[in-house]
C-alpha cells in the first residue's frame, strides 16, 4: 500500500502511540532537557545564576 498520497496527519491516525510517536516523544524529552542543561551551564560559568536571598527580599520589601 502506497502512502505517497495520504496527508501526513492521516499517518500518525495510522500509528498512534506506536514507533513514530516512541521517536518523536524521545527527540523531544532530549531536545528540553539538553536545552535546558545548556542554559543551566551558561549561566553557571557566566557567575550568572543568581541563587542569592537578595531578589527575593527585595520582591518581599512594602513599596512604601
């Protein structure tokens, strides 16, 4: 059965859950989590991460 004039939407009806779908929540969880570590050291190495009480004691201060 040839697939070639089938929509690309009507595919993932064909296999849902299956191994396009295994694929692609794999790619994505590495995509996030890569991404997300790359931010993480970037800011780490920049001295940039800002873990100090200051930011917060200041959201906490009355504007008065």
């Amino acid at each position: 059965m040839k697939y070639s004039h089938i929509p690309l939407n009507i595919l993932a009806h064909i296999d849902p859950g299956g191994a396009y779908g295994s694929y692609l929540h794999y790619a994505m969880a590495i995509f996030f989590v890569g991404s997300a570590m790359l931010a993480f050291i970037y800011f780490w190495r920049k001295g940039r991460l800002d873990m100090d009480e200051e930011p917060k004691n200041q959201m906490m201060r009355d504007d008065e």
